[in-house]
C-alpha cells in the first residue's frame, strides 16, 4: 500500500484589498501519510501560488495562530493529519479561514471581535499585593486543580467561530471569552469575582445566552471544554448571590422542577414557567409543531392538568436531585 496519495485541495480564496467575492482554487499534490494540514499549507505557498496566506507560528500546538476550519470542521494545522482528514471527508476537502465574513486573506481572520471579548472578562488576576513582595504567592495543588485545565486555552478562537450562537448573536461573549473568565473567577489569588461573575451574567451577553450545543467542546483542540466552565459559572454565579430571577434562571429552575416533579421534562410547564402565560404567545408556532409530533398536549399548560408521565424510578431521581443540588435562586 503506497505512504502517499494523490489529491486535488482545494483552498478559500479572498483578499479583501482586490476581491468583491471569495473564490476556490484546486491544489493537485502527493499526500503523505505523516503531513499535516500545516504542511498542506506550506505546500500551496511554495510549491503553488506564493501569495497564498495563513498564520503559523510554533508547530507545536501551543500558539494557536494555525486554526483553520476543513469542510467547516475546526482545526489546528499543526497537530491535525491530513490523511485523517481526506478519509473522513472521501478526498475531498476544503480549507477555509474559522470565520468567512471575518476573511481578510485567505485564512487570515480579523480576530478583533474574539480579541474584544476576551479582553471583557478581565482575563488576569485582580489583587491588592505588595508591589515588591518579599515571597510568592502560592496556591495548593487542589486549588490549581480547581481551575479544571481552564488555562491550557491558547487563544486558538477555534471554539470561539464554532460557536452557533455567536453567529446569530454578536454581543455574546462566546466560549474562549467564557472559559477565561471561569479560569480567573476559580482562582483563589483573584479578588474580582463578583465584578467578573456579573460581566458573564448579562442578558445577551453572558452565559445564559449558551445553547449548550457543545460544539466548542468539539473545537477546541486542546480539550479545555469550555462548556463545562460555562456550567461552572452558572452555578457559582447562584452561590455568589449574583444571578437574579429572570427568564433564563427561571428557564433553568423550570428543568430542575420539571424533573424532580416527573423524572421527564414538561416542555410545557418549563415555557409557562420561565415566562409566564403572557410569554407563552411568542412561541405558539412551535408548540403548534410539538403538538402535531405529540410532544405536548393541548392542556398541558392548564394548572389544574397534569398528564406528564412519572418516571418508574422517580423516587431515585428526586434523592439524586436533594442530593446534588446546592444552589437556589
């Protein structure tokens, strides 16, 4: 079996200085069974056309200026195999800058907005020291592992311009910007917790926003799953007395109740009780769907009805529930 295969890349084509519309170009080259999608890259720029452009820094997965995306799957160039790539898309593949409507050339991205965010979250340590110390300042171990890998993020933006919420809402601050203001609240050397957990706990901003769709935890190449971070602010932002009582506290409530009520959820009762009958207009076209599929019944908002069906093991949930659940709104 040869170690090489011949293929035809194509590349994301766009300089924002002489291109009304982007374009694709075919790249015919041998494959190796070791190259990366960095060498891919390399490849067209000096074998090709010398005006293709990218970022690359360190090759070694650290630096993160190589993220790109492949048939829209996000990736690091320099730690991502090519043939891995090819098989899982039959030889065909595409490479593209992480956010088309941010290209500036080619692969290259104006990273400001991703830049913007991060930088709201005050992603530093804030503390009152002596500016000249006389010794460090030290955590434990169980303190350091508290942070949950949280600062292994390198700023890649992979996560970041994966995000589906970002796309139809530009004002949230997405999961990278997230994850560092998680990475810096859990520190116990930092001394803006309150300021930074009411930063993420704006409405259209913060985390509430989250569709919890997990595609950053797909994304990021460095596993640094920045939903589990976005869960730990929810719940730290209740144990702060941060959060306060509003459609998305009480759309999360709704779950808990749902399930400690019926051990399945009443999508219903969770609609009628994040907002109220008054709410419940706004989303009558797709009740009228979940009632035709059977999901809902017509009188299961009505507050003398209850024609959800109990779990067999309902009893076990709602131990499971007292037992896990610290915090209340």
């Amino acid at each position: 079996m040869s170690d090489t295969r011949k293929v035809k890349i194509k590349a994301f084509r766009f300089n924002a200085e002489t291109d009304y519309l982007p374009y694709t170009k075919e790249y015919e080259m041998e494959v190796g069974k070791d190259e990366l999608v960095l060498d891919l890259m390399n490849r067209i720029k000096w074998e090709h056309d010398g005006s293709f452009s990218y970022r690359r820094s360190c090759r070694h997965g650290i630096c993160g200026a190589c993220g790109i995306k492949v048939n829209g799957k996000p990736v690091l160039a320099c730690k991502q195999n090519a043939i891995e790539l090819l098989d899982l898309f039959d030889n065909d593949i595409t490479l593209e800058p992480q956010s088309k409507r941010r290209a500036v050339k080619d692969m290259i991205i104006d990273k400001g907005d991703f830049w913007d965010k991060h930088a709201a979250v005050k992603p530093y340590i804030v503390a009152d020291i002596d500016p000249r110390p006389e010794k460090e300042s030290k955590q434990s171990i169980a303190e350091f592992n508290a942070l949950l890998d949280a600062d292994l993020c390198i700023q890649c933006g992979a996560c970041h311009y994966a995000c589906p919420a970002l796309e139809v809402n530009e004002d949230y601050l997405g999961p990278a910007a997230l994850a560092a203001a998680f990475r810096f609240t859990a520190d116990t050397r930092d001394e803006a917790t309150e300021e930074r957990l009411d930063i993420t706990f704006q409405t259209g901003t913060g985390v509430w926003d989250c569709v919890k769709c997990f595609e950053c935890a797909e994304a990021c190449p460095k596993e640094v799953n920045p939903i589990e971070k976005i869960g730990k602010l929810h719940n730290m932002q209740f144990e702060e007395g941060v959060a306060q009582s509003n459609v998305a506290t009480r759309h999360a409530e709704g779950f808990v109740r749902s399930i400690k009520k019926h051990g399945f959820l009443d999508e219903a009762d969770i609609v009628l009780y994040s907002e109220g009958y008054l709410g419940m207009h706004k989303h009558m076209k797709t009740a009228l769907k979940m009632l035709k599929a059977g999901k809902i019944h017509w009188n299961d908002a009505l507050p003398f009805v209850d024609n959800v069906p109990k779990s067999k093991n309902l009893d076990e949930i709602q131990k499971l529930i007292d037992i896990s659940m610290t915090n209340k709104l």
